[in-house]
C-alpha cells in the first residue's frame, strides 16, 4: 500500500525560494537590479554630476566614425549597457562607441564587468579620425586578469585591468574577479591624468612632459603624434569582441 504524505503550500514555497536563490548568479551579475542603479543621488547633483547613461536608452553615445549608436553589437538589457558579441565571425569587430559631447577636465566614473577572459577598455581625450580609436585616445584597460593572456604581457603588468594600456601599470592591482562588479574613476585635470579603481588611486601621470614623450618613444604610439596629445576629445567604451557590461556611467566637468 502507498502511503500519504502531505505537502503544504508553505513547503512549495519555501522550496521555490531556494531554487530562485541557487539559480542567481552568485558572481554579481544578479546585481542588475539595484534599485540606485543609474542614478543621481543628491550630493552628485549638487556637484555638477551627470548622467551618460540612463538604463533606458543611449542617446548620448553613438559609433566611432558613425553619426547613429551602432544597431549590433551593443545593446541595452536589464538596465546595463552591454556589448554581446555576434555569433557570425568579424561581423561586429571594432564596433566601438563614443560620447556625442567632447570633454576638456573632467571626472568620470562608471561600474564595469566582464565574464570569464574578457577583455575592453575606457578611452579618452579621443580625436575621431580614419586611424582605430587607440591612436589618439589614451586607454584605461579593462580585463580579466586572470584568465585572459594579455594581462601576462606587456611590462610589469601594464596591460592589466586599470593600467593606461601599454603604458603604465595599475598600482595597486586591485582588480575583482570576473562575473564581479569592478568601480573606475579616470580624473583629468589640464596636463594630470589619474586612474582610481575600486576606490584606489592605481596611477598618475603628466602629459606634455619631457618623461611624457620619452616614455612614448620607446612604445608602439611613437608613429602616432596625436595620441593623448588634444585637451578636448571623446569619451570612448571598447568592442574588443567580448562580452563586458556597464552602469553607472556619470561624468562632471571641472
């Protein structure tokens, strides 16, 4: 004989909870969320604070070398604006964005997140031409140290996450791990540059300098005289054709 063992609605529930919980992504992705997300609290509107980006739209963005926000690639899901590779091989490569405003000083701040060997980065003082986006604005790189090979080349670990790219490594690295929320801060204040991450200053330099220009020398950017040579450029968000994901995208001119 089969015998009967009840099963109440609480049980059902309880056990519908824990499915919800075990099913969300321990990694921080679930933190899309947030309720503060893309917001202005009250003290960033009184210091000038704005918004780049809203969780709605991105109107205020559009393609390098395009007049339109790029219609692949990149997209908005969840209130995050977030590139997504395409399936179809090259077919969205090098669909980087930029600000439709140029900035001179400035800070600027935003969240980003990559999943597992994911690689982009932050671009500024950005001068629109025919040449790619890195030959004229200075990087701030964004990468999953870990598990992506770049962060083992370059020198003294300066292609890792937070470094001006090829240039200048982060001190401290302080990076999150993949699948976790990481929290940047690029201040440019006349010839001065600083990267902050997760709430650390991680370096500074000085542009138009004597150290400046031999430091550019003895790089791959000593053909291009206008890399980080104009105070007034774009802001600019990588395609290096990985997923990556932001928030949080506020900018204040000093």
């Amino acid at each position: 004989m089969n015998s009967y063992v009840p099963f109440y609605p609480s049980v059902l529930i309880l056990l519908a909870a824990v499915i919800v919980y075990a099913c969300s992504d321990s990694r921080g992705f679930s933190h899309s969320t947030n309720p503060d997300m893309n917001q202005l609290s009250e003290q960033e509107i009184e210091e000038g604070w704005k918004l780049l980006f809203d969780g709605e739209n991105a109107d205020l963005w559009r393609g390098y070398n395009m007049d339109r926000f790029p219609q692949q690639g990149w997209q908005i899901e969840n209130g995050l604006l977030q590139f997504q590779p395409s399936t179809v091989e090259n077919q969205s490569q090098g669909l980087d964005i930029i600000t439709r405003e140029t900035y001179t000083d400035f800070e600027f701040k935003l969240e980003w997140m990559v999943e597992e060997g994911g690689n982009s980065g932050i671009f500024y003082h950005v001068l629109e031409q025919e040449r790619e986006i890195y030959w004229s604005g200075p990087e701030m790189q964004i990468l999953d140290n870990e598990n992506h090979p770049d962060a083992a080349q370059g020198v003294d670990g300066n292609r890792k996450a937070g470094s001006l790219y090829d240039l200048i490594p982060a001190n401290p690295q302080n990076t999150n791990p993949f699948g976790e929320w990481n929290s940047i801060k690029i201040v440019s204040d006349g010839p001065v540059v600083e990267h902050w991450q997760n709430g650390e200053k991680v370096l500074e330099y000085e542009r138009w300098t004597e150290d400046w220009f031999n430091m550019l020398h003895e790089s791959k950017f000593q053909c291009y005289p206008e890399f980080g040579a104009i105070r007034n450029g774009h802001i600019g968000l990588q395609d290096h054709g990985d997923i990556v994901k932001f928030r949080n995208i506020k900018i204040r001119e000093l």
